[in-house]
C-alpha cells in the first residue's frame, strides 16, 4: 500500500493546493476587470468544473496504476545470495549482511546459491553458526551444472534449514586438514573428525539413519556424492534445475528454525537479488594465491626501489599498499612459511648483485630463489589443489623480475666504467696548449679557460705553442707534461 499512500499525499501536499491557488488568481484577476459580463463568469464556472472533473480522472487512474503494486508488495519475499569460490570470512561477512537485510525486510526465506571447493574451518563454524541462529529459513542451493560443495562446503549446506542441489553437482569430502593445509597429527585429528562428526549427526538425525551415516563417511573417508545419490538416502530435500524451480518445490515445504516449525510460502514470490559489495568482493580476491604472489613481487621491488632512492614517496607508498593487501591473504590462506625465507634469499641476492656486481651470477641465483620460495609457499603437496599459484604465472613473473635487476646491474656497471665528466677528476688526461713557456712554470689554455701549470717532475721544459697533456690537478695549478 505504500505508493497508493504516496499517491495521495502526494495530492493533497502539492497538486490540491496548487489548483486552489491558480483558481484564486484566476478569480480576482476576474473580479478586477469591470468589463467581464455575466456570460463570461458562466463559462469560468463551467471550465471550473470540467477541470476538477478532468484532475479527478488523472487522481483515479494514478490510484489504478499503483494498484498492482501494491498488490505486488504482498507477495512474499526471497533474498538470493551467490557464493562462488572458497569458504573465506569475506564470504561469512557477505552471509552475515544477507541474513540482517532478510530479517529487516520479513523474507520468506534466503537462499545462499553455494558453489565452493571448501576452505578455513574457523570460517566454516561461524557461518554455520549464523545460518541455525537465523530467525529466516535459510536454503542452501548448490549450483550450477557442475559445482559442488566440498569439504566446508558440505558442512554448511547440511547445516541449513533446507539443502537443495542442481543436477549434475556433487558434495562431499569433508575430511579436516590443518591450516597450512597439511594432514593433521594423529590426535588433532581424531579431535576434529570427531567434533565434526557430531556436528553432522545432529544436522541429519532428522533426515535418517542412511543420511547420517553418509554424512560421517564424508568426514571419516572424504568420500564424495553427486546430487542423485545425496537425494536417494535423504541428505538433502529437492534437486532443482533453477532457483525457480527450487522456489516452487519448496512452497508449502515445513523447516524448524529459532522460532519453531515454520511452513514456506514460496510459489510466486519475489526474488530480490543481494549482490556482493565492491569491499567483499576485493577480499576474496586478495585469497586468490595468485594475486598474493604478485602483490609480494611488486611490494617488495617497489620499497627497494623507495630505499635504493630515497624522496620519492609513490614507490615506497605502491610498496607498502601491496604488502598490506598481501598480507591479508597470506593471512586466510594455507601458505607453507617457510617458502617465506626463499622470496627474501631472492630478493637479497638482487640487491647484492646490484650493490657489489657479480656479473648478473646473483641474479640467476635470485631468480631460482624466488621461483622456489613462490611454489613452497602456495604449492604444497597437502594444499588443496584450488590454492595453488599458477606455476607460468610464478616461472614468468620470477624471470621478469631478475631482467628488472638485470637491467639495473648493467646500468651500474656501464656507470662505473664510464669516464668521469665532472669536477677536478674530469680534468685527468685532458689536452690544452702552452700559451707560455713552462719552465716549470706557465700558463695552459684548454677549452676557453685560462690555467696556471707546472711541469711534472723530471719532465724538460715545455716552449710556447706546444701541446700539452694534463697530468693532474694540484690544487688550483694543472700539472701537464709534453703531448706525445
């Protein structure tokens, strides 16, 4: 019913008053002018009355366009979330923010589409906590074609009220691994088997003995189903080509939430998409390996840029924004540290090679350190294969990082080998000519100056005219000998 309210007072602020004042305007304009005759105040009248007629046509046919919308608002509402890509706390956050807009609006329900590979159990426990405290029916759809939900990912869509699957996806393989991704000790293990285990049991106890025990099989052996199989002993509730599909089979579907059984009206509902922010969406790309790694490249090249050259603030402010960012994602993903202590073997070498030149030795050297570190640090065996860094993107980036260093090197040396063309130094080896006799005093034109010379120890006189070579600069006095 809200735009029929705004209709209406949308009359009676603005519209209706206006009319009223045009007709007072009208009308002592009319009673100030003597000559209107009677016939003409008849026609006023008239006219008066067919335009109040003709606003009240325009008042009914708006009242008449906002009807089915307001009939609209009373269907009932579905908030849709897409989770695409590993289970990180941007994707919780992204979750979390979902089921408050749900709550504040008066959804029907929420649908979380899920299509993951799995991730940080830390994360996976909180967004499973969110999902059973939610006073909204939270449906978790895998899709599309193809997807699944995988380790994490299987947990959370059992944990809500109601799983759906798209044909052709699969969950399962939902054994814990630890944080940097490696198989976990004999104890550690048996504690989160277990602890997870009792999770699952009391997410499918009401779906039935088969449904539980696969779920624990999924935990115990990683095994995995498609979404036939999940539906055949229970695990989930409906395979849906479509979230409208999925819409029309959950109509009249019962689930129990905080606030008790509660009955889904589904069919006809409006689907209100809730898309991932600009700030989310930047969070889970810094867990993208591949952008960590390139994130800590040009970090750390722009900082020795800024330390190499001090004063310029945009290399040391590009270098320090890029390992900040990095450094999130180092922080949420499974990374082996100690590939650590090869990217900074790498990166010393580089320096060194610049500093006390090896003939690019150090730089070839750097290279491969930095090609090792980058895999160690993202490409463990244990690491999920979704985790890793693309190895032409680090074999790539390793190599155009060294002819970076490389290049700088050469311009090093070439700079050293370089003569010297200023200050007293620049003066060694240069030609003039006597304009006096130097015995062994005189004077030595070279260029368009004027110097006073001496010869050099032991050297015969030199007469007027001659060609004269610079020895070196005493002080203020050139001390030359006869050019060969």
């Amino acid at each position: 019913m809200k735009p029929l309210c705004t209709l209406c007072s949308l009359w009676l602020i603005f519209i209706k008053p206006l009319c009223t004042l045009w007709w007072i305007l009208k009308f002592s304009a009319c009673s100030a002018n003597s000559a209107v005759d009677i016939s003409k105040e008849a026609d006023i009248i008239r006219l008066m009355k067919h335009t109040r007629f003709f606003y009240l046509i325009l008042l009914f046919s708006l009242l008449l366009s906002a009807l089915p919308t307001a009939a609209q608002d009373d269907s009932p509402l579905v908030i849709l979330l897409t989770a695409d890509g590993p289970i990180t706390p941007a994707m919780r956050e992204y979750l979390a923010r979902g089921i408050k807009i749900a709550e504040n609006e008066g959804a029907e329900a929420l649908i979380l589409q899920l299509n993951t590979p799995g991730g940080s159990l830390t994360t996976m426990n909180e967004m499973v906590q969110d999902i059973r405290n939610s006073t909204v029916p939270i449906i978790v759809y895998v899709a599309p074609r193809g997807g699944w939900a995988a380790s994490a990912g299987a947990v959370i869509t059992v944990a809500a009220h109601a799983s759906v699957m798209a044909p052709e996806t699969t969950i399962g393989a939902a054994s814990p691994v630890g944080g940097q991704g490696e198989d976990l000790e004999t104890t550690m293990e048996s504690k989160e088997k277990n602890a997870l285990r009792a999770t699952m049991r009391s997410f499918t106890e009401r779906r039935g003995a088969e449904a539980m025990a696969l779920a624990e099989d999924m935990i115990e052996n990683a095994k995995a189903v498609y979404a036939d199989e999940a539906l055949e002993v229970g695990l989930i509730d409906f395979i849906a080509t479509d979230v409208n599909d999925l819409l029309a089979q959950m109509d009249g579907f019962t689930v129990t939430t905080n606030l008790g059984a509660v009955t889904l009206r589904t069919r006809g509902a409006r689907l209100e998409v809730t898309e991932i922010t600009f700030i989310e969406q930047l969070l889970l790309i810094l867990t993208d390996p591949n952008i960590v790694f390139l994130l800590i490249t040009i970090g750390v090249q722009a900082l020795l840029i800024e330390i190499s050259s001090p004063g310029g603030w945009v290399a040391g402010f590009i270098g320090v924004c890029c390992l900040a960012l990095a450094s999130y994602g180092l922080g949420v993903l499974p990374v082996n540290w100690f590939g650590i202590v090869f990217l900074i073997t790498a990166f010393v070498l580089f320096i060194l090679d610049i500093k006390a030149p090896a003939h690019g030795t150090l730089t070839a050297a750097g290279v491969g350190s930095l090609i090792v570190g980058a895999l160690v640090l993202f490409n463990s065996p244990s690491v999920p294969s979704f985790q890793h860094v693309s190895i032409p993107l680090v074999i790539g980036t390793s190599i155009g990082t060294g002819l970076v260093f490389f290049t700088i090197l050469m311009i090093a040396l070439r700079a050293q080998r370089s003569p010297v063309r200023t200050g007293q130094e620049s003066l060694t080896g240069k030609h003039g000519i006597a304009r006096s006799e130097i015995n062994p005093h005189g004077s030595v034109q070279m260029g368009g100056e004027l110097w006073s010379a001496e010869l050099v120890e032991g050297e015969a006189p030199i007469p007027q005219g001659s060609h004269v070579e610079v020895v070196r600069l005493d002080g203020l006095r050139l001390v030359v000998k006869k050019k060969q």
